[in-house]
C-alpha cells in the first residue's frame, strides 16, 4: 500500500512590524517658566522667613552681631521665647485674637453675603451706584477711615471694648465684590426652579445658593480671619485696657530698657505668625479653590 507524503504548508515571510513613530511631546516652555518663577518667588520668601527663626533661637549677643552667620556660635537657645512668655499675657490675648478675629469673621460673611446675593440677583433702584460705590471703596487706604471710626466708637462709649475692635473690620467691600462674583455663577434655572415649588427667597438663598457656595465661602472666612488676626493699627487705637488686647498689640508691649533686642523681637513675631501659618496649612485646599472658582485670576 502506498505512502502520500503529507506536506507542510511552509509560511511565508512576514516582513518585520514597522516601528510606530510617537508623536513628541512639546515642552511646555510657559509652565515651566511659571513653575520656575513662582520657585524663585517661594524661595525668596523663606530665606527672611528662616533667617527669622534661625534669630529667634539666637542668644542677644549672637542676634545683635554684625557677623552674618545661620548657626550661632554659642549655640541655639529659647530664652528669647522664655523672655516673651515671662513678660506678657500670651495666653490671654490669643484669645483676644483668637474670639474677636471669629466675631469678625462670621458677622463679614453674613453681611457680605447678603448684600454679594442682592447685588446678584435682585433688581432694584440706585443697582449700579451701590455697586460702584462698593468698587471704588475697595481702593480707600483703611487708615483714612481710622479718625471717623474712633471718634463714632467714642460717640457709642465702645472704646476699650471688644465691639470697638469687632464692629469697624466687618465691612469689607472687595469680599463683597468676590461672592458677587461668584453668584453670578450660579445658573439662575435653579432658584427658578424652587420658586414654582413656592420656595421663598430667603429659603433659596439659605438652602441653594450657600450650599454651592462653600468653597469660595471657606476661602473669604479664611481670608477675612487673616487679615483680622494681622491688625494692629485700629486694635492698637481703639484699645488701652490690657485686659483686651489682641495678640499683635500685646506683643509690642513688651519692650526692654536695654535698646533693640533682635532675638526678642523675631520670637515675638513668630508667636504672632504661628497660627496663621497652621490655619494655611490646615485650609489651603480651600483657599486655592476658592480663588480659582471666583474667576479673579483671569481679572
């Protein structure tokens, strides 16, 4: 019987996958550029920053040498912090700051949200000169207002009390301006939408519109907490009890008969200056959404 031979197909040559050319990738000269500038700008920052705490663990005599030196030649030490602590009432006007800064803070953002929501949504006679009044405030220097607002705190008996520090920091017109801003924003379908299910304007403003309002309200909370904590002018005016001095105004009280004391004089400013660098660091989150939803960085 005979054998077929079975035969393999053989395969032919299959020429090699051409390599795929991947397109490249453009180098982003103008966010390099950003990032590299705001690194500079970081940097720029620290170093008074660090050249301030490195003085504040200096001895006096280390501080107020001429010779520029980072590590002290006798070594770093606490008693300018011992020193502050010894002769103030730190804890006591932290609370000062810490109560009036709240006060002012929550009273700014309910008055300057109201006003940011009827500015942005209802019409009404004498709109426009309200609102350009409210601009062209943001552009007066706070000191101009400083004698008016102590002689009106003096008519009302306020001065050497907490509502003389609270009441004159709770207008603030560019916060008004940002939450206008930011309600314009807001499509106008759902308020609409809550009026034919007979929701009154108070109750939209309070359940719709502060509800997505939140990251840029957090943002003009921290914003308007900052800059009550930093005052000291007006506290420094319209205080002299030192039962209710803020932090800043206490700090500065505490003077030595023995001149300049650079070492502290840095510890000082750092007491101040800690909680406000925890607040940042705790919100920034916050802070930089808040900005980013208001629109102002393309303004």
């Amino acid at each position: 019987m005979a054998t077929q031979s079975l035969t393999l197909p053989v395969p032919e040559a299959t020429a090699p996958p051409a390599k795929v050319q991947q397109p490249r990738r453009k180098f982003p000269v103008g966010k390099t550029a950003v990032t590299t500038a705001a690194a500079v700008l970081a940097v720029l920052w620290l170093i008074p920053f660090a050249w301030a705490t490195v003085t504040a663990f200096k001895s006096e005599t280390d501080a107020a040498s001429p010779k520029v030196s980072w590590v002290p030649p006798s070594g770093f030490t606490v008693d300018a912090f011992a020193k502050v602590f010894q002769d103030g009432n730190i804890p006591l006007w932290t609370w000062n700051s810490l109560y009036t800064s709240a006060a002012i803070t929550v009273i700014t953002l309910v008055i300057s949200a109201l006003v940011a929501y009827a500015l942005s949504r209802i019409d009404f006679r004498g709109k426009k000169i309200l609102m350009t009044v409210i601009i062209a405030s943001i552009i007066i220097p706070p000191p101009v207002l400083m004698i008016p607002l102590f002689y009106q705190m003096v008519g009302l008996r306020m001065i050497d009390t907490p509502w003389a520090i609270i009441l004159p920091q709770v207008i603030h017109p560019a916060m008004v301006f940002v939450l206008k801003k930011f309600f314009d924003q807001i499509p106008r379908e759902l308020e609409e939408a809550a009026v034919m299910d007979g929701a009154t304007r108070m109750r939209i403003f309070a359940q719709i519109i502060l509800p997505l309002s939140r990251p840029i309200l957090a943002a003009v909370a921290i914003f308007v907490f900052i800059s009550a904590w930093n005052n000291f002018l007006w506290p420094f005016i319209s205080t002299n009890d030192g039962s209710i001095l803020t932090l800043p105004v206490g700090l500065q009280t505490i003077k030595s008969a023995y001149g300049i004391q650079y070492a502290q004089n840095m510890a000082s400013a750092l007491l101040a200056a800690l909680p406000l660098i925890l607040v940042f660091l705790f919100f920034q989150r916050q802070i930089i959404k808040g900005v980013a939803t208001t629109g102002l960085a393309g303004t």
